[in-house]
C-alpha cells in the first residue's frame, strides 16, 4: 500500500554540505601550518560532504521518488522541491504525469465473427507509486499489453454494426460514447494492479478488414437502397391513395376498376421511376 511521506527540506542540508566542503578545503591548505591532524579533519569534513549530498534530492512537479531501504518499503514522495533524506534510502523515479497511449490497429472479430480493424488512444497517468514500482515487473510494459487485450475483448463482444443482429442494443460503429465508457471501464479493472489510473479512452480506428471490406459496403449500400425504394413506395401508395379517393369525391370523373387498375399503374410507374416519366397525350376518349 502506498504511503506518503515528507521528508526534511533540502535547503539546510545543502548549506552543511557546502559549509563541510568549505572546510575540507581549508584543512587541505592549513596542513602545513596547523599539523598532519588537519588531514584527519579534511576526510571528516568531505565524508560529511558526500554524506549530506546523497541525501539531497530534487523532485519536479508532478514527478515522485519511491524511496526503498535495504528491501523495504519507505514512503513516496510526491511534494516538489527539494528534500533531504537518508543517503543510504534508494529511490526510483515516477513520472505522475499524464500520458498518452496510441495502441496499434488491431485486426480481430467481433462478436458475429467478421474481421475487423480497430484502434484505441488511451490517456492514463500512475495513480499508485507503489503499485507501479512493485506490483509489476514493468508498468509501460503491463500498460501496453492489457490495453492492446481490452481492447480486443471489447471487439469480441459486440457487433460491428447491426446488419447481421438487428436486435444489438450497442454496436461499435454506433455505440459512441457508451463503447468508449465500456472500454474505460474494463481498462481501470484490469490496470488497477498496477495502480494506473485511465483518465480517458476512445476507439480512434474502425473499418472492416480489407477482405471483406468491399463486399461488406455493397451490402451497406443495398440496404440502403431497399430502405429508400420502401419509403418510395409507401409514399407513392399514399398518393394514388389520394388521388383516387380527390376524384371521387369530387365526382371529376368515373373510373371503372380497370381504368383505375390502369391509373394506379400510370401513377406508381411515375412515382416510384428513378428517370422522369415522359407523357404521352390521348386525343381519343379514355377507352381507346
């Protein structure tokens, strides 16, 4: 488990260290007038020297030490400044910043077995130092690998779109932001173990694998088109509808049933034509 610590301000420990220094050097050059024991004085003073300055450390913003004791866990330190602790601590360099994952396209199925291409740009930063440092063996490594797996599991589980199951509540290519909450989701689950945090995730690349790619846009198409001829349809419908029912109320004209046969004929080849019908004009009587 994570512990915060605060260690002792760098500042006074930096002006003994140079104050020892200062004095070794002037026991360096008083040997010869003070006597050899001035040699003794001058190790001393630069031990202290090495001493205090081992134990200075400079932490920048948004940066931590983990620090560590013969194999045992201290603290981290997430202040910034600098700070003095003990020289013999070891410490490890975490970067608490936030940062950038572009994950590689992918080409796997999804949950009707089609292969598809799919991407992800992820945004995670560490949550967790100790997490980080000592829970797994690498964590940009770990970052990497379970985010490439979610984001396959999350191709797995559902349809591309719902050409082929009609009754999908949630497709890639129409979830939006519900595909990217199920994916921020399952990456928090799975990089808790290493005390990451996702700040964001979005799908960045999603296309149909080259192979099927073309017949899988002939098939979008002519969906497509037989959704347009059925609003055709039930359009031009109710038009003769319309009009066969305008003209006998109005007592314009009579029409036997097949004249009428005829007449929805006319108007359904006009309505529902995709070129423009041209007229043909009848200069007899309508039974000829």
């Amino acid at each position: 488990m994570e512990k915060n610590k605060r260690p002792l301000s760098g500042y006074l420990a930096l002006l003994l260290a140079l104050a020892c220094l200062i004095f070794a050097i002037y026991c360096v050059f008083s040997i010869q007038k003070e006597g050899a024991w001035m040699i003794v004085l001058a190790i001393l003073s630069f031990i202290a020297f090495i001493f205090l300055v081992k134990g200075l450390m400079i932490i920048q913003p948004n940066h931590s030490r983990v620090l560590n004791f013969f194999g045992r866990y201290v603290g981290s330190v997430k202040d910034n400044g600098l700070f003095f602790v003990n020289p013999l601590y070891s410490s490890l360099k975490l970067s608490l910043r936030a940062q950038n994952l572009q994950g590689q396209t992918l080409k796997v199925n999804d949950k009707m077995g089609n292969p598809i291409e799919i991407g992800a740009v992820i945004v995670w930063q560490i949550g967790d130092t100790y997490k980080a440092a000592y829970d797994v063996a690498n964590y940009m490594d770990y970052v990497k690998t379970q985010s490439e797996a979610a984001v396959r599991h999350l191709a797995n589980s559902f349809p591309y779109d719902n050409l082929e199951d009609e009754h999908a509540d949630i497709t890639l290519r129409n979830g939006g932001d519900k595909v990217n909450e199920i994916l921020e989701k399952e990456l928090n689950d799975r990089l808790a173990a290493a005390g990451i945090l996702i700040r964001e995730a979005r799908i960045s690349h999603l296309a149909y694998a080259p192979e099927i790619a073309g017949a899988m846009l002939q098939r979008q198409q002519a969906t497509a088109i037989v959704a347009a001829r059925t609003k055709i349809v039930e359009g031009a419908v109710g038009m003769v509808e319309m009009a066969l029912e305008m003209l006998s109320k109005k007592d314009i004209v009579h029409l036997d049933e097949e004249k009428k046969a005829a007449m929805v004929s006319n108007l359904m080849v006009v309505l529902c034509g995709e070129k423009a019908a041209q007229p043909v004009l009848n200069t007899g009587t309508l039974y000829q």
